[in-house]
C-alpha cells in the first residue's frame, strides 16, 4: 500500500494531490511502526532478530521514500520513479522476505506448540483415567470389605439363633 502510494504521489499533477497522498503514506508509516511494536512485544528473541532486520528495511525505505518524494516535489519525477523502482523495490522486496521469514517462524513456533498442548492433553487424560480406574477399583475393595464384615456378623447371628432352635444353644449365649 505505502509502495502504491508513493507511486501515485510521483504520479500527481497538483500539490493539492501530492498532500494527499504524502498524508496517506505517513499515516500507512504510522500503522507499520505500530505494528512492528505489537508484533515486538509477543516475539520469540530469534523472532526479534528478523523483526529488527524488516525494521532497518522499512527504515531505509521511509528513507529513500522521503527522497522520492522530496525529488517529486521539485518537479524530478523521472529520477524518483527511477530510485522508486529501482532502489525502492530492492527494499521492499527484502522487506517481504524478512516477513515471511517471521510468518514461517511464527507458523513453526505455532505448529511446535499445537504439539506440545496435544501432548499436555495426552499426558491429562491418562492420568485422569488412572485417577478414576484407582478410585473405582478403591470403592469397589471397601465395599467389598465393608459387605463382607456386615455379613460376617448376621452369619454369626443366624448360626446361634439356629442353635437356639434346635435346642444346643444357651438362651444367655453372648452374640458378638
């Protein structure tokens, strides 16, 4: 967009028209720097290297820019479109380079992190699994303990008053 602009400044026929696009490429300028600062604060350190490097890029052709358009102004417009489409495209062209080698890293560091939560989540589900098999599996031995000793009881119980009915057992016979 800013490229366009400046190609439209160069191209204007009125000084009414160049402020209009010179205001267009400074407020573009204004959103880059921006975002190169958001982009900044969320950056890996070897994603800061390639940001730096897109930064001195956008630099020097905010630079050469500020060059064409001054040569626009003073009625140069052949050299400008010359050092627009020649040195200017040289450094938009690096430019674009450095920022897809930042959307590749940052897609890498993405992918790499997709990863690592799948395994998180892997390694959260089998131990809440363990958890709930150990649970039930300790319910299941208590409850059978616990069963097994009120059963015990009503056995001992049953055993005596059967005795009691035949006639063997004692009437003070002691049930424990």
């Amino acid at each position: 967009a800013m490229q366009r602009a400046e190609k439209n400044f160069i191209l204007a026929r009125t000084p009414e028209e160049m402020q209009v696009y010179g205001a267009a490429i400074e407020r573009l300028e204004a959103t880059v720097q921006k975002r190169i600062a958001q982009i900044e604060e969320t950056a890996t350190d070897a994603n800061k290297a390639v940001i730096a490097q897109f930064g001195g890029l956008a630099r020097q052709w905010l630079d050469l820019n500020e060059r064409v358009l001054a040569l626009s102004r003073e009625n140069s417009n052949q050299i400008a479109a010359q050092l627009s489409m020649t040195e200017g495209r040289e450094l938009v062209t690096a430019a674009e380079e450095q920022l897809r080698t930042l959307v590749n890293n940052a897609d890498e560091e993405m992918l790499a992190d997709a990863q690592a939560s799948d395994q998180a989540y892997s390694s959260a589900r089998l131990l809440m699994l363990g958890s709930i098999v150990l649970g039930v599996g300790s319910g299941v031995i208590i409850a059978f303990l616990v069963i097994r000793g009120v059963l015990a009881g009503i056995r001992a119980l049953i055993d005596r008053m059967r005795d009691i009915a035949q006639g063997e057992g004692g009437l003070t016979a002691r049930v424990d």
